[in-house]
C-alpha cells in the first residue's frame, strides 16, 4: 500500500514535469501559429509547398507544422497543426511522419557521440518518414476514401 | 488584433488542459508497470519479437525502455549495458536503427490522438516500418559484425 502510493506520486510528478516542459514549447508556437496563420506570408508558403504536401494528403500550410516537427519536436508540429483545423487522416499522416523524424538536430548530435555519422541519421529519417507519410496517405485513401 | 490574441491564448490553454489531462495518468500507468511483477515477464515477452531481427536478449531493457519511454532514457541505458559489455555491436547497431525510427511511442503517440488522430495506424506503421529497416540492417550487417564486442 505505502509503495503504491510512492508510485502513484512519482507517476504524477514525472506526468506533470513531462506536461510542463510540452506547454512551455506549445503555447508559444500555437500563439505564432494562429496569429500568422491568415496571413499574406502564410498563404505564400503554403502555395508554394502545396503540390509537395499533396503527395502525403496535407495541406500547404501543414508544411509549417512538418517542418517545425523535423527542426524543434513534436510538439511544435502539434501546436502549429492544431489552429489548422485539420482532418484526423491529416493529423494521423503528420503524426507518423513527424513520429519517425523529429527534433533532428538535436538527436543527431546526441548520436554523433555514439559515432553515428549526424548527416546519415538527418537523411535517413527524414527520407524514411517521407516515404512512410505517402504509404500511409495512400492507404488510408483506399480504406476511408 | 486583441481579440485574435486572446483567440490564439485560449486555443493553446486548451490544448495544454487536454495534454495534461492525458500524460499524468500515463506516466502514473507506467510507474505501476515498471515496478511491478510482469515487468520481467515483459521482457521474455518483447524478446520472442526482437529474436528473430538479430537482438540478444541483453538488448531488451534498452529497447523497453526505449519505445516506451524515449530514446534520452533508453540511449543512457544502453551506452550502461554496452559499458558493461553485455551487448554486442550488432545490438548496438540494431538498437540504434531501431530506436531512431520508433521511440517514446506511447507518448508520441496520445500527444496525437489529443488533437484527433487516430493512434492504431500511427503506431502499427511505425512499428511495421522501423522492424523492417531493422531487419534489413539485420541481414547487411549479421555477418560483418556478429559477436564481436
């Protein structure tokens, strides 16, 4: 009994120490995000990556989101997707992209001292999470249509 | 303009309510199974599926704690295990290939599905692409490293 309270504890001070640090990265970039979502600027890149995001069923302004998932982590690519009002297909495909490559340069310096070359691991996952993104488009498009 | 601010403010305290709402009780579910009786039996369990794409049964704990967890937690276990010589160069190899591709999944997963995505798929191809590279990896490399420590 007393251990599993000792349980119940720590479980809920590492959830709310994991929750924090995520709202710290999410609430700046969801701000961001929703104010400069209407603007010129946004629908300029969104033009311009639309046949690109095409490919994976996303729109052309999820490219920010994608793109901040590779660059920061998945909760940048949360918060910038979130204001888009996106389809759950959309969010699913995001999710396993961004889930296979993000927060690449970081990572990629981390296993840099393990001797893993970081340009190897940047264009291995980014290139596997491009081709598991149209897989999973594809499928989902054939199931639901 | 302040009113598409206070629009943005509270979209993203909602999002935050929602994310800790999910989290606490997953971190909590996790304290219990990792302190528990079946943690070993996980183990044994997890290995009938790494066996087959080249993992010693050492590599277990790292890749355990890797996909559930997040590969900060299992890469400090790992560079441990491999200290301790307990891991050969292959699992450190496989390991690595398999973790750059399918960690912290449990997390990555619900972070997700908060704002509607549908967690089956993207966990089963993560899972089914990672085992596959992995075990391409597997075959290219068995015999150029193997056992060697």
């Amino acid at each position: 009994m007393q251990e599993a309270k000792e349980h119940l504890i720590n479980g809920i001070k590492n959830g709310l120490d994991v929750s924090i640090k995520l709202i710290k990265t999410i609430v700046p970039f969801y701000i961001a995000v929703d104010l400069l979502i209407n603007t010129q600027v946004a629908n300029t890149i969104g033009k311009f990556l639309a046949p690109f995001m095409h490919l994976f069923g996303l729109t052309g302004k999820m490219a920010v989101a994608l793109i901040s998932g590779w660059l920061v982590n998945l909760y940048a690519a949360i918060a910038a997707v979130a204001p888009l009002h996106p389809t759950w297909q959309q969010v699913t495909i995001l999710g396993l992209m961004n889930g296979i490559a993000h927060n690449l340069i970081v990572e990629a310096a981390v296993l840099h001292k393990t001797g893993t070359n970081p340009f190897f691991t940047i264009v291995f996952r980014i290139s596997v999470s491009l081709i598991a993104g149209f897989l999973l488009y594809q499928f989902l498009r054939f199931v639901y249509g | 303009m302040a009113e598409a601010l206070l629009h943005a403010f509270t979209g993203s305290l909602r999002l935050s309510i929602k994310l800790i709402l999910i989290i606490v009780p997953l971190m909590v579910a996790y304290e219990f199974v990792q302190n528990s009786r079946w943690f070993a039996k996980l183990l044994d369990f997890l290995h009938i599926f790494l066996k087959p794409l080249g993992f010693s049964k050492q590599a277990s704990i790292s890749m355990l704690t890797g996909i559930f967890l997040g590969i900060t937690y299992g890469s400090g276990i790992l560079i441990a295990q491999s200290q301790k010589q307990q891991l050969t160069q292959l699992d450190v190899l496989l390991t690595a290939v398999y973790l750059s591709m399918c960690h912290a999944v449990i997390e990555d997963t619900l972070v997700f599905v908060v704002i509607g995505a549908n967690g089956f798929y993207m966990l089963f191809t993560r899972i089914i692409i990672a085992t596959i590279m992995t075990y391409l990896f597997y075959i290219y490399f068995k015999n150029k490293l193997n056992i060697a420590k």
